[in-house]
C-alpha cells in the first residue's frame, strides 16, 4: 500500500510547499515561553501579542524571513556585581516563531507595559479570471 502525502496527492498539483510549510511549523515546538495571544482585530486584520514583562525595546527583534515571523528576545544578564539572596527572576532569551500566510504582512509592532504587539494586516486578493484558448492539431 502506498502511502499517500499532501504533496503527492493526484488532486493537489502544487501544494508541496503547503507540506513543506506543515512540516516546519510541527518543528517549532515552542516552550511555551514567552505566552502569547492571537487576535482578529477586523476582517482582514489579526494581533499577536507576547507578554515579555522585563525586556526592553532593544532587547527585542521582529522580523519575516521566507514567510515566517520571528521574534527573539535576548536579556543581557547585569546581576554580576550583585548578590542576590534568592533569585526567581532569570534573565532569558526565546525565539518565538509564526508561519505567514500568503498575502499576510506585518503591519507594525508596538511595546507597551510588557506587552508587544505585532500587527498583521491580510491583502485581499484581486479575483482572476483566466480563459484558456483550445487549439486542434498536433501542437499540444
């Protein structure tokens, strides 16, 4: 028995980037760090807010690399010179990572009272219709 994949499938010509895209979000495997939100703020518009209470605005970086939004958050770890007596608050980064749908683009990002929100915004796609001309003959 063949197994048949998203890819190979006789009615999907094209789609193996959709199962190469699956496949690398399955990857991801977050740690849950930092929590986040997905919002839909309107028809064509969405929010994705991660709590990152502590991190300052240069300790963040966004960007989109091959449709895929990442966000790292790096704290430079100052506690050298002092001595603490308990410690529960640890200086840590995290990479926290969104595929992007076609036509999805970032909008903007805002930090505000240990929240960072990313703004995405969704083009609508103008509707194509495309006639194909039939020919006869040997030209095929």
């Amino acid at each position: 028995m063949t197994k048949l994949t998203l890819g190979s499938h006789p009615f999907l010509l094209g789609f193996d980037q959709l199962e190469r895209l699956v496949e690398r979000t399955a990857k991801a495997g977050n740690d849950g760090y930092p929590p986040y939100n997905i919002e839909q703020c309107g028809e064509t518009a969405y929010r994705i807010t991660l709590a990152v209470a502590g991190f300052a605005e240069s300790d963040l970086s966004i960007t989109v690399e091959d449709r895929q939004l990442l966000i790292r958050g790096r704290q430079l770890d100052d506690g050298a010179d002092r001595v603490f007596l308990h410690r529960g608050i640890a200086a840590r980064q995290f990479q926290r990572s969104f595929v992007l749908a076609d036509g999805v683009e970032v909008a903007g990002a805002n930090l505000q009272n240990g929240l960072l929100h990313i703004a995405l915004q969704r083009s609508r796609p103008d509707s194509i219709v495309q006639t194909i001309r039939i020919t006869t003959g040997a030209n095929s």
